[in-house]
C-alpha cells in the first residue's frame, strides 16, 4: 500500500463584485470592498432607510441610542488585520438612517414584567406579548422599512423554553415577522450593546440593516454565468406537532454572481427516515427541484440554466437521484454534491527547506482554497485556513486550531473537481448577515439550515416564494 497522498492544487480567493458595470470594482476583502467602492445595488435602495423599533417600557432609548452609534465611526479592537475602521453608516453604504415616523415606535406595557416573572412558562408569555406588538407595527408596515426589537439580559428565561420542548425566540420572531414580509433586527443586551468591540457590532449590523432594507452589499465576480447553485435542507417538527413533521427547504436558487434573494419551502409528504436523516422520494425532490428550477427562470426571462450544482449535508439516495434528473433533464449538466463537515483528515503545511529533503511545518496552516482529490467520487477541499492578500501578512481567520476541510462526496457529475471547488469557496463569502471574510461552508448549505429551522415554526407556508432577508 502506498504511503503517498493524493496531488493537490490551491484555488486562489474568490474576488468580490462591487458595481453592476465597472469590472475594475472588485476586492478578495468585502469589507474593504465597501469602503473602496461603495455597494453593489448603490442608488437602489430607498434614502433613508426609516427604523421602527419595539422597545420593555421606558428603554426605548437604548435602541436610539444603538442606532446613534451606528452613525458614528468606531475603530476595531480586534481583528485589526482583518477589520477596518467603521466609517458611519452614511459613510459605508451611500445613504442615510433614522428613526421612522412617531406611531412606528412602540413600548410593551409595564405589566409585562411582573408576568412574565410570576409565569411557569416566561417563554410563552413573551412570545405572545412580543408578537402582539409586532400585529399593531404592522399596520404601520408603509411608514417604516426595518424593525428593531430590543432584548434586555432579563428576558434570558424566556430565550428557549423547557427541557425538551421545541421553542426558540428568536426562530419564533422570526416566523412571526416573516410570514408578514416584514424584515426585523433583534438588538440583544448581552451582544449587540455588550460586546467591547464596537466596529464588529457597527459592521455586522449595518451589514445586515442594508441587506434586510433590499440592498446588495456585493456579488461574486467570477462564476460561471449560466450555472446555478441550489442548497437544500431538512427541518423536523416535534411529533405533538399538528402539522406535517417534515419540512422540505430549498434554499435561495443562486445564480452566477451568487445574487439569489429567494426560496422555496413546503411541507414534504413522501419521507423516508434513516439514521434519523429524512431522504425524500422521486416524487418529492421531482417536486423541489422543479419549483427550484421555476425560480431561476422567472429571474432570468425564462431561461433554464446550462448546469445546476446542487448541495446538501446528506446523501442522495437513489430515488432523490432519480427525481433530481427528471426534473433538471433540459440542464446540460447536473451535480449532486454532498458536503460533509465531520471528518478525520488533518492537514499540515510544510514549507521547503534549502538543500532539506523533507522540509519543515510551515509557521501558519494550511491554505483556504487547498484542494486534494481522494478519488473520482470524493475530495477534500479547505474552506478555513490562510489567505493571502488581506493584510500585510499572512491571515487566518480566528487564529486557532487546525483548519478542518469539508469532504466533497458527488453522487452525480463528472470532471476535474476545480470547477466545483471554486464555486464552493466563492459562495462561502456571500453571507450578507456576518462580517467575516467567509463562512466555512456555502451558503448553499449555510442559508438553507437556517431557513429550515424558521420555516418549520411557521403555519401556512404557501407557494409563494419567499426572500431571504425575512430571515436574516
């Protein structure tokens, strides 16, 4: 047997698109993107963007004052080889932000405390309480674009509910607010207005203000223009539940910049359960991936794409093979891509040394964009490790531990596995509700994990399509 690993080659880091027309408006670094070029949809988006906002009695003020902040620079206290200063809202995105008009700013009544204190379930209480007040901002939808709602520390027993019991508050609001097409922001206590660096919190909340308000921060600046990307995901209902236990998600249809704002979700009928895992008949995934297909085309003037790549954590059985095929049979090409987070492979780098056979490990790990086949059906491929071009040195995102590769498993598709590579580090950076240089995976799989775990609390979900931003 033989002691020799596989060839591997290394894909550079995806570069970012920062206006529809100039080409010379792109950067590796999103961030700095931003502040190079502005955004990508700038003009698009109504001036300003009006903030309502939902408030415990009396502190309605922490909110305003959190939103002073964001109109103000801020200098970084960590992650300076990465994070630059934040300028302002204004500065960064091209437009303004304040506060909406007076009836869009709402305070739960005082009663509420001593309710919520006295209650064996706080979580319901709140729930309840949160949601009402979210009914009577809503009939107030036209004068405001943005809600905040302000959490305090004190409401932390009514985060989740009892041991065993399926309750999440935020999944909750988010529910609640989705299925009214009203974006939302949850500012809490003991994260948005505790954490010490303040350009961290300025940077991934106004981020996420600018992309919930409709905006496009950035887009991907080199795929392929006639490929999409569809992540699918899996949600599971408790079994008291009423309605159907399994949810099918389809996230957001990419296109090839990356730019899909929505999704398709519906309840599945026809599932399999393995190893706890739900795997869903031909007809089910027939299904999804025609309703999958359906909103590629509406997008693009009825156009099917040439290839479709499609991702999901979990295997595709047969009979899901079979109604991927069926479905996408006008697509020249389709890829059934299974990526794996848990695995065993490591990695070391080790740099040559002069006149040295063997070289020596390197001071940094592995680089981000390393890819080593393991076969014609598998590979490894390293989405976390060092990039170049950040910083003046080298930079490691998080700079700890050992950077872990994803395995890539295709249980359909052939060719050189670069292609595919590329695409999987690219659309790990179009995460629009996060700061960071990327995510370690895509958000192929990324979006679709937390639309499902939304989408599950939701009732009638419908067969319209929804945007993602709702959820964000």
């Amino acid at each position: 047997m033989s002691s020799e690993i596989f060839p591997h080659v290394w894909l550079p880091e995806p570069k970012l698109a920062f206006h529809p027309d100039r080409a010379s408006d792109q950067d590796i670094h999103p961030l700095r993107g931003l502040l190079r070029f502005g955004p990508h949809s700038s003009g698009l988006v109504p001036d300003p963007i009006r903030v309502a906002t939902l408030a415990p009695e009396g502190e309605s003020h922490r909110l305003y004052d959190f939103l002073k902040q964001l109109n103000a620079p801020a200098k970084p206290s960590e992650r300076r080889d990465y994070l630059p200063e934040w300028p302002g809202f204004q500065r960064v995105f091209g437009l303004h932000m304040k506060a909406a008009g007076g009836s869009c700013h709402v305070e739960l009544d005082k009663e509420l405390e001593a309710e919520f204190c006295d209650s064996s379930t706080p979580h319901i209480v709140l729930a309840e309480r949160l949601v009402r007040a979210i009914q009577r901002l809503d009939t107030q939808r036209n004068d405001f674009d943005v809600l905040f709602i302000y959490i305090p520390q004190r409401w932390a027993a009514g985060y989740v509910g009892a041991s065993g019991e399926d309750f999440d508050l935020h999944d909750h609001l988010k529910a609640a607010t989705a299925t009214r097409r009203l974006p939302v922001q949850l500012v809490r206590e003991d994260k948005a207005l505790a954490y010490p660096d303040r350009a961290s919190v300025m940077w991934r909340i106004g981020l996420a203000l600018y992309a919930k308000a409709g905006g496009v921060p950035w887009k991907l600046a080199e795929m392929d223009p006639e490929t999409a990307y569809i992540g699918i995901s899996y949600a599971v209902r408790p079994v008291e539940s009423d309605r159907p236990r399994f949810v099918t998600c389809c996230s957001q249809v990419f296109d090839a910049e990356g730019s899909g704002l929505e999704f398709v979700a519906y309840d599945a009928h026809e599932v399999e359960v393995q190893r706890d895992n739900p795997f869903l008949s031909r007809t089910e995934m027939f299904r999804v991936m025609t309703r999958s297909l359906e909103l590629y085309r509406r997008r693009h003037a009825g156009r099917s794409p040439r290839r479709v790549m499609v991702h999901k954590t979990t295997e595709f059985k047969p009979d899901e093979i079979d109604g991927c095929m069926e479905a996408l049979h006008l697509c020249e090409a389709v890829d059934l891509l299974q990526i794996v987070e848990d695995v065993g492979w490591r990695g070391i780098r080790i740099d040559g040394d002069d006149g040295a056979k063997k070289g020596k490990p390197a001071a940094f790990p592995v680089s981000r964009g390393t890819l080593m086949g393991l076969g014609p059906r598998e590979a490894l491929l390293w989405t976390h490790g060092d990039v170049r071009g950040i910083s003046d040195r080298q930079y490691f995102q998080g700079a700890r531990g050992t950077p872990v590769p994803v395995r890539l498993v295709r249980h359909a598709g052939h060719g050189p596995w670069d292609e595919t590579a590329r695409a999987i580090l690219a659309l790990s950076k179009m995460d629009w509700n996060n700061d960071a240089l990327y995510d370690p995976l895509p958000v192929t799989i990324g979006y679709a994990k937390v639309l499902a775990r939304v989408v599950k609390r939701m009732h009638g979900l419908g067969s319209a399509p929804y945007q993602f931003r709702f959820f964000m």
